[in-house]
C-alpha cells in the first residue's frame, strides 16, 4: 500500500462507505481524521511523479486537475498543490 494513488482511493471509499452506513461524520473525522493531514503531501508526490512542472496554460491546468481527480483528490487540495509549484 506504498502507492499513494492507491491510498487516496482506498481512504475515499472508507470514507464515503462509512457515511453511507450511517457513521456519523466525527466518528469517521476520528477514524481517518490522521490520514486526511497527509493528503496534501501524497497528493504532492503524485503530481511531481506524473507532471513535476508548472502548467504552461489554462488547458494543461485543466488536464492536470482532471488527472488529479481521478486519482481521488479533493479540488482543494488539487488547487494547493498547483499554487506551490
């Protein structure tokens, strides 16, 4: 379970799992809440794994945030880790 990729998609579908079973949020905030302080690094690792430069213009950003979200990447942290590079 090293790949973040793989992390980020498998914490999402705990997450989503657990508030469709009636899990109340701060339980789930509780549970996973450590991984979540994480995400912005991991997503860090995958875009300079896939990308590792600035985008040149509006459709190279546009293709690098859709990549990212398919990963499982909130638009949040997407939009952070694009503003630091």
């Amino acid at each position: 379970m090293s790949d973040p990729i793989f992390y980020v998609s498998i914490f999402s579908f705990f997450a989503y799992d657990l508030h469709q079973r009636g899990v109340r949020d701060d339980v789930i905030e509780a549970v996973l809440g450590d991984n979540r302080d994480s995400e912005l690094e991991r997503a860090r690792e995958v875009w300079n794994k896939k990308f590792g430069s600035a985008p040149a213009d509006a459709s190279e950003k546009a293709r690098q945030m859709r990549f990212m979200q398919n990963r499982g990447f909130t638009v949040d942290t997407i939009r952070k880790v694009l503003a630091s590079c």
